[in-house]
C-alpha cells in the first residue's frame, strides 16, 4: 500500500530539514582536513567557485526536479521525461547514499566515544601528541568502533522510524542554530590564540603551486559533499516541500548557510593547528587531535566540549537521516513497500557497510581497495564519483533536456515571483559549465592532468 506523502509543516520546517542534511560532517569534519590536506586558501577559492558555479544551480535542479512531482529521483524523471534513461541515475543515488551513509555513520560513532569522554572528564586534560594517540586507540579497537557506529545507527532509525515531520524537523529547528552560535564562540577563542594569524594565513592566502588538480577534483567533491548534492538527497526532500516554497531564494539561503559554517570550521580548526605548532594535513583524525586541545585551554573546556559534541551530533544524525531517507523512499515509491519494510532493509544494508567500515582500521585493515582502506576509499569514492557525477549528469538534465517552462514555472512559483537574471544563470551553469567539470573529471581519472 502506499502511504499518503506528507509535506513539512511550515516552509521554515523545510528548510531546516535541508540545511540540516547539508551541514553536518562534511562541513565540520571533513572540510578542513580536505583543506589542510590541499594547502588551503586556494583549495578554498576553488570551492567557493564550485559553489557559486555548479553547487546551486545543480541544488535549484535537484528542487525543481523533486518540488514539480512530488516524486523521488526514478519516478520524476518517468513524469517529466517519459521514456528518457535519465531515470538510470536513481539507482546510482540509492547506492551512492548507502556507500556514503555507511562509512559517515563510523565517523558519527567516533563522536559519540568522544561526546562521552567529554561528559565523563577524560578527554581532557592530554597533550597533542597523546590526542593523536588516543585517536589511533579508538579507530584502531575493533570493537569500540564497531559498537559506537551501531548505537549510532540504532538511533538514525529510531527517529526514522517516527516519520519524516515529527523527527527531522523537530531536531534540526533547534539545534542547527545554536551549532552556529557555538561555532562563532569557538572562532573567537581561536583568533585570540597567539600565532593564529599564522593559520589565517593558510586558510585564506591562496597558493596555486599546492593545489594541483587533485585539489580541484577534491573541492568540486567537496562541495557535492557539502550540499548533499548528486544522490538525488534534494530532489528527496524535495519532493515534501509544499507548492509555496521558494526555490531559488531557498537554494541560495542553503548554500550560504552551509558555506559560512565550513569556513567557520576552518576558522576554528587551523588558527589553532599552527597556534599549537601542529601539522594542517593530518587527514580524517584532524579535528579528532584538535578539537580537545582548543577545549582545554578554555575556561569550562569540559562544558563546552559537551556541547560542541552534542550539536555535532544532532548536525550529523540531521545528515544520515537525509541520507536513510533516500532508499526508503525510493522503495516506497518504486515497489509500494510499507515504510517499515523499507526502513528495516536500508537499515540491514546501511548497517553492512558501515561495519565494515568501522573496521578498516583495525581487522580489515589489509583489505585495500585501489590502495585505500574501505574507509579511505569510501569516503573518496562517495563525494569524488557518485556524488560529482550524480550532480553533473542531474545539471545536464535539467539543463539540456527538462522543458523551459516546467524550470519557469518552478522557479517562480508558476509567474508569482520574478525570476530575473537567475534563470538564464543557472542554465549557462547547468549547460556550459557543469559539462567543462566532467571532462576536468575525466581527464583527471585517465591521468592525463
Ligand atoms: N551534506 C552532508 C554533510 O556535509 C552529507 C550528506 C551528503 C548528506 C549527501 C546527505 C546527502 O555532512
């Protein structure tokens, strides 16, 4: 039987809910050690431009191809497009979301153990180098990782399970906020530690000799990454938007939101990194090693370093849910399974995984696949692939082949609101530019940059 569709409360609930599957690890975790990892201010121009360029127009496509139907990714495009194999790209997003909600969920799993740590008084207190340490401990006990990601997963499917409204929008009105202001505070702090400039310096001064095309290909990933691009995750949420949801002001309202708090990740993280004489390109432990170091110099460390690990939990499990979100109702929609049905199977399949996952620092750290861990290689596989080239092939969809009108209508809110300049913008984009980053792509992966 298929259940009745329902929509998000009011329009601010819906944004909420989108801003809260866009900020989450990504801009917090994994922003700034990809930016460490690729010399900083010019990996950074490079994504704000991806932003500017390819990240809203592809999240306006996403909105447009979702708001109109009311359908996720496979039906859409058999509504839109009858008969066009576009509709192949669904079937890319569901694996693309399980992929990616696998190894995230580990991640959420470390900041749980570091959440308790904090609540119980042993996380602080530790030199830099034994947060490294204690950090390698962790990834590297099978059994503490594993456990930490399936209490992880147990409570993902749990507010899941209460349905879209009540547990999505609920959270992420409160907490998203206050992560902000939390966030803003811990800049502060960070700015005021002697030697910071020196990390101002790395975040904001661009060094093109440093970046090299991997660091291109890793900020258009990154940015995917970031907005929930490419795994059909918008065209998901939005097909629960009401009909009077503003897409274009919405889309950029994200975007900015998003963007502002990865850059105030950056402007938390690297200012102490070179304050503590630390190294910026520490890879995925990076704000593990950190984080605590920049609590326990504030006054109330502990306090603060329970909140901070809270809101980023609330701004992760905001994120898998999206994530969850896409299989189960792509099942819903595409085989008539009950919610419960569909819950229960992506929970199975996300859970596989993300054990996996979980131990590719520890038992299965031998299985490499193209040289990488199963971690490693998912979380460059995920943002890199799927999710780049989910977005592109979405660009190139809606620009070259979903009806003018339909983006008109969409757009403005069938001629309520003007759409001026943004309309032929986000075409060039989609059309021009979109197709300029596949074979910046591909040519990257062929090796010949
Ligand atoms: N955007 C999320 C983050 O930055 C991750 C995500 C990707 C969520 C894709 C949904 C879909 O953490």
């Amino acid at each position: 039987m298929k259940e009745k569709r329902t929509g998000f409360a009011t329009r601010l609930g819906a944004i909420a809910a989108t801003v809260g599957s866009a900020v989450g690890l990504g801009n917090i975790w994994r922003f700034p050690y990809q930016a460490g990892d690729n010399g900083g201010g010019a990996y950074i121009l490079v994504y704000l431009l991806c932003v500017v360029l390819l990240g809203i127009p592809i999240m306006m496509s996403e909105f447009i191809i979702g708001r109109s139907t009311h359908k996720s990714m496979k039906g859409a495009v058999q509504e839109l497009t009858p008969g066009s194999p576009f509709k192949i790209f669904s079937y890319v997003g569901v694996l693309g979301a399980l992929l990616i909600c696998g190894y995230y969920s580990v991640v959420c799993g470390w900041v749980i153990e570091y959440l308790w740590n904090s609540a119980d008084g042993s996380l602080l207190g530790h030199t830099p180098e034994q947060y490294g340490d204690m950090f390698g401990a962790l990834v590297g006990t099978p059994q503490r990782c594993v456990l930490w990601t399936l209490l992880f997963l147990l409570l993902n499917f749990l507010v899941l399970s209460r349905g879209i409204q009540k547990g999505v929008e609920r959270m992420a009105n409160i907490m998203m906020p206050l992560l902000f202001i939390l966030l803003i505070v811990f800049c502060v702090n960070s700015l005021l530690l002697p030697g910071s400039m020196k990390g101002m310096d790395f975040l904001f001064n661009p060094k093109f000799e440093d970046l090299g095309w991997k660091g291109v290909v890793d900020a258009m990933g990154q940015a995917f990454m970031s907005l929930s691009l490419g795994v059909t995750c918008l065209i998901t949420y939005s097909s629960y938007f009401n009909d009077d949801s503003r897409l274009m002001k919405d889309a950029v309202t994200i975007s900015a939101l998003d963007t502002l708090v990865a850059i105030l990740s950056g402007i938390v993280i690297f200012p102490a990194v070179f304050s503590f004489g630390l190294e910026p390109n520490a890879g995925p432990k990076l704000i593990f090693e950190i984080l605590p170091t920049i609590f326990q110099q504030m006054p109330g460390g502990v306090i603060w370093s329970v909140l901070f690990f809270v809101l980023l939990f609330f701004a992760s499990i905001t994120s898998t849910i999206s994530l969850s979100e896409i299989p189960i109702t792509f099942m819903i929609d595409e085989y008539k399974m009950s919610r419960v049905k569909a819950l229960i199977i992506t929970a199975v399949l996300m859970t596989t995984v993300a054990v996996l996952s979980a131990l590719s620092f520890s038992t299965l750290s031998d299985v490499k696949l193209f040289g990488k861990n199963i971690f490693d290689f998912l979380d460059y596989v995920g943002p890199n692939i799927f999710m780049l080239l989910g977005g592109l092939v979405t660009a190139i969809y809606v620009g070259c082949f979903l009806k003018k009108e339909i983006i008109h209508n969409q757009l403005t809110n069938g001629g309520k609101y003007r759409s001026s300049f943004v309309q032929p913008y986000i075409i060039f984009c989609l059309r021009f530019i979109a197709p300029v980053a596949i074979i910046i792509i591909f040519l990257y992966y062929t090796g010949i940059f």
